[in-house]
C-alpha cells in the first residue's frame, strides 16, 4: 500500500484511536481489493443508526460508541469516536414514529433508532434517511469520488450524476466518514467505467413500468458488467432513472450503465466503450418485454389484493403528485393499505403542496425513512401485495412470504381502491 504522509498520521494514531482503526480497516480492505492506494472522498452514504438485536446487545455493553466501533469499524476495542472527517449522510433505516403501530415494527426499535440518530449526529452525520440521498440534498458532482452504499444509490451516483463509487458496507463507510479516503480500484477508475456489454431496445421504452421492465432485462443479461443501452428510447426524467438503475441493480449487479446521449460520460456511443470495438448487442424485443413481465407476476395467484406499495426507490415529488391526483375523489377498499415510502425532507414539501392531503383523505399512508423491505414488516395480516417496483417485487415475497403483482401505477391504485389485481401487460 502506498500511503501519503497525512495516511500514515492517521494510521500511526495522530488523530485518535478510532481514526487509527479506520485507517487500518482500510489499508486492510484495500490489501484484499488489490488496490494499491487509497482516494480521497468527500462524499460518504452510509448506515449507522438501523437498529437490530446484534446493535442492541453490543448498546447494551457500551452504548453507540462500542456499535460504531464494531459494527463500523470492525473493530473490537472500546473508542471514543469523533466527529467524522468529511460531510457523511445516513441512508434509510428502520421505520420512525410515523409508522408507529401501523407495522409488527416494535417502538423499542424505533426509541432506539431514535437513540442512535442523536448520537451520530452529533458528530456530523446528516440523517436524510432515504435511498434516494440526490433527492434531499447529497448532490455529488461529475468525477467526485465518493463512498455510497445502497445499490440503487450506487447506481444513480455513477450513472446518471457521474460521480465515482463502488457499492461499500457498513464498515467501509463507516472508516470512510472518519478518514475522509477510500480504496481507489473499481468504479474509482476511468478505465473501470467503460461500457462493457451493448443492450438495444428493439421496443419502445417510454413508461415508468417500461423503463423498470427494461433494466430487470438488462440486470440479468450483464449481471455486475456496465451496459450500453440504445434502441426505442424515449428522454428519460429522474424517477425513470432512478427505477431504470434500482431494476438492473436488483436482477444483476449493475453498478453503472450508460444511455448514449443522455448520461455524462456516454455523449454517443463511442465515448461509452472508450473508442474500443463495440460488441453485438443483446435485445430487447416483445418475447424479451413479455418474460420480464410474466417473470415479475410469477410470484401471484390470488387477485384479491390487501397491500398496496409505492415508492421504491423512494418517491420523488412529481411521483408524490402523481399519485394524489389519482387518488383525488376515492377512497380506499376497506381491505386493502396503502403505503407510500418517501424521504422525511420530500414529505415536508408533500405537506405543504397538498399531496399528503389527498393520498391521506382516501384513506392511504404517507411514511418515510425506511421501507416494507428494509425494516421486514408489511400491514399485519398481508398475504398479497402490488407494487410499481421492480425491486420490490423482486425482494418482498423472498423477505415477508407474501404474494406480489407488478405493474402500472395506475393498476396499483385502481387494485387500492377495489381490492382485486387486474393487471396486464400493454401491447
């Protein structure tokens, strides 16, 4: 490992002892990456206040300060730690007091998530708590090397903003925040963001339901490889993106993929492979648009719907918009919940503009900081949920043992409203 000299202050204990076990986590993890240096990072997304029996018996032995150090350094001494290094942000969690008794979600784990927030930030975390950090304020600019975790994140940050991180741990992030560095290997190269795979779209791809089709396509066709993708692509917004990256991140392993023309480091398509021969491309046609389809639906038989799930990842305003205006005038089947997951801060402005309002008055909830996934609780008693997420319904039946449909947000709120799943595949 080549360490500069500031490097080798804070490994030689300098700065403290935790930052000391920071550093040698890192030197550690880079060993084993291969990397042969570490990078500087003013930008970590990590997770540090989710509760779980492991956090609450080591809280138990020595508060926050041991968690922290066993849990986000690896490290089995007792520290004190210290204010972190670089700006950090906490990604979701468990659920907070806007879910209290709505969920099998215990309050004990939300007094003690509770806990867990003041003690971080105090020492500079920001605790935006959603997966969709660019929404709320963590904005990094093109080529910033950060420290993210959260796969559809991840995704988003190297895609869509071009910024540069891999997919890190609790640990890694946790070191990362105190150290403000980072192993420099993967997505923090420019040779390792070149488009390795060509995926083309031989049908249009215009809804959000066709660009969250699209990418469990392209997510399982690359696996953890970086796509090119062209074809019948209509201008993408932010949620189609954010639904596009989370699918392909879910099905495979993508970490970044390029959209020539539209992503900033694909301006065409021979910028996106480097200059290097392009590969033939994998398509995407009808039968490909109708296995995905039936392969998201292959987890559902009873039509009687009791749960309804949006916003995975979490809503953006306009989706918050959009679903208040369908709701506008109906009211929910008395059998069925309706959960709407989006960042505490988005909810704020939900509030204000009237979304909140509406989606609330149908008889829907409103809920932030964690999800149905994350936190392991649904509505007591569910057997079958819908959702316009890719992801969700990827994860959700292995997670609770529940029953899912996969379609529009249309049908998601029409199954709300009458309890039943009519969904179909559009021609």
């Amino acid at each position: 490992m080549l360490l500069t000299d500031e490097e080798k202050r804070m490994r030689d204990g300098a700065e403290g002892d935790a930052v000391a076990a920071a550093m040698d986590l890192l030197i550690r993890y880079a060993d084993a990456l291969g990397a042969e240096r570490l990078v500087e990072t003013r930008n970590v997304a990590g997770t540090m206040t989710q509760p779980s029996p492991a956090k609450a018996a080591l809280f138990a032995e020595g508060g926050w300060s041991r968690v922290y150090a066993v849990t986000n350094l690896d490290c089995d001494r007792d520290l004190d730690i210290p204010r972190m290094k670089v700006p950090t942000c906490q990604l979701q969690h468990g659920f907070g007091t806007d879910a209290s008794g709505l969920t099998p979600y215990p309050d004990s784990s939300i007094a003690l998530q509770e806990d867990a927030e003041a003690f971080v930030s105090e020492r500079g975390v920001n605790i935006l708590a959603t997966c969709t950090p660019y929404q709320v304020g963590n904005l990094p600019v093109r080529g910033e090397h950060c420290a993210w975790m959260e796969s559809s994140a991840v995704v988003y940050c190297n895609s869509v903003l071009g910024a540069r991180t891999n997919c890190e741990g609790a640990a890694s992030t946790g070191a990362a925040a105190l150290t403000g560095r980072i192993p420099y290997w993967g997505n923090h190269d420019p040779a390792q963001r070149l488009a390795t795979h060509l995926v083309r779209a031989d049908v249009q791809v215009e809804s959000f339901q066709d660009w969250g089709m699209l990418g469990y396509f392209v997510g399982d066709v690359v696996q953890e490889a970086r796509p090119a993708v062209v074809g019948a692509l209509a201008q993408p917004d932010l949620a189609d993106l954010k639904h596009f990256g989370a699918a392909a991140a879910t099905s495979g392993g993508v970490e970044m993929y390029h959209l020539p023309g539209v992503t900033p480091e694909a301006p065409d398509l021979e910028a996106a492979f480097g200059g290097a021969s392009v590969p033939e491309a994998r398509v995407y046609d009808r039968a490909a648009r109708r296995e995905v389809y039936e392969a998201l639906n292959s987890q559902g038989d009873s039509d009687d719907v009791d749960f309804i799930l949006l916003g995975c990842p979490h809503a953006s305003l306009d989706q918050l918009a959009e679903i208040a205006q369908l709701l506008d005038g109906r009211r929910l089947h008395a059998d069925t919940e309706l959960w709407v997951m989006t960042p505490r801060a988005l909810r704020s402005v939900a509030d204000r503009s009237g979304y909140t309002r509406a989606i609330t008055a149908a008889g829907g909830k409103v809920l932030t900081d964690s999800c149905p996934a994350m936190s392991r609780a649904a509505p007591p008693g569910t057997r079958v949920f819908a959702t316009d997420s890719a992801k969700q319904a990827h994860y959700l039946p292995a997670i609770l043992g529940i029953e899912a449909w996969f379609g529009t947000l249309k049908e998601c709120i029409d199954a709300a409203v009458t309890g039943r799943w009519h969904g179909t595949l559009p021609a």
